[in-house]
C-alpha cells in the first residue's frame, strides 16, 4: 500500500505482488510473455505506446528479481533516467509479445544500459527499447556505483561466460 492507502501493484510483479516469472537463457537474458488483453488496446485497435512502456518496466525490473543476488533486492532498487523506444509493429486483444531483456555493456557509476526487445510468434521485431538505469540504495535513497557483484548475474559474453564488470 502507498501513503493513501491505495494498493498499488509493483512494477516486475503480479497483482498479488509475486516477482513475474519468465526464462534466463546462457547470455544472462530474460525472456517473458505478455498477453494483449481488452484493456491495453487503443483506438487504433492495436496495444498502446504506453502499454508498451509498462511492459518494458516489468520486464526489466522481472529480470531483476529473477537474476539478482540473494539479499541484492533488498538493498537496492533501480531507477529509469531515460527510455528510447522505437515502435516497428503491434499486436492486438488476445496476441502474445515476447520481450527479451539484457545489460547493454558494463555499468558506468552508478548508471547501466538495458535493451529490451518484443517480439511477436513468428519472431518480428515490433518494440525495440535502449533504457538507462540508476542504482539506488534503498536505506539511504541516494546513487550508489553498482558494485561489481551486483552486475556479475546480469554480465555474460556470447559465450556464457562471465564478464568482468
């Protein structure tokens, strides 16, 4: 619940507040499912930029609680600075958008770079986003440098390997 009372839901989590799940593959990305439902379509008949926007958020902040540490989500919590959202398709009522999400290179302070890509079922590109994020201590509520081990889960060559943050 918020201030007023209200129960809000959390970004990355279902309405009874349980992390949204989905698939990390071997190059540390997450792969989730979204439904267009009744509610996300616009008068153009296909999903809403916003929607999409939500999506994009949920997906990401999923990756997180699906990837991070033990211990990690607690003490931090990421911030969006910044969404580039190119729009090449749509999905309307009752079609499935998979997004794939990643860490776009290696931290820089306390900021990182997040790609999330939606596809439809025959594997075109419709929604394509270059975000930036900040690291937040939660007990304090300022920017902190994103440790080296907090990246570690979310850094992965073509390989599988790990990368030095």
């Amino acid at each position: 619940m918020n201030s007023d009372g209200l129960k809000r839901r959390r970004i990355g989590c279902d309405a009874a507040g349980d992390p949204l799940s989905g698939k990390i593959d071997e190059q540390c990305r997450f792969h989730i499912s979204f439904r267009a439902e009744e509610h996300d379509i616009d008068e153009l008949d296909h999903v809403n930029n916003a929607v999409w926007v939500t999506w994009l958020q949920d997906a990401s902040v999923a990756h997180w609680f699906a990837a991070a540490r033990p211990g990690d989500t607690d003490t931090y919590v990421a911030v969006v600075l910044r969404h580039e959202v190119d729009y090449r398709g749509n999905v309307r009522a009752g079609e499935d958008a998979t997004a794939v999400t990643w860490v776009e290179g290696r931290p820089r302070g306390a900021r990182y770079s997040r790609r999330v890509d939606f596809t439809d079922n025959k594997g075109t590109v419709l929604v394509s986003a270059l975000s930036q994020w900040a690291l937040i201590e939660k007990a304090t509520g300022k920017l902190v440098r994103v440790p080296v081990e907090v990246a570690a889960p979310f850094l992965r060559d073509a390989t599988g390997q790990e990368r030095n943050a």
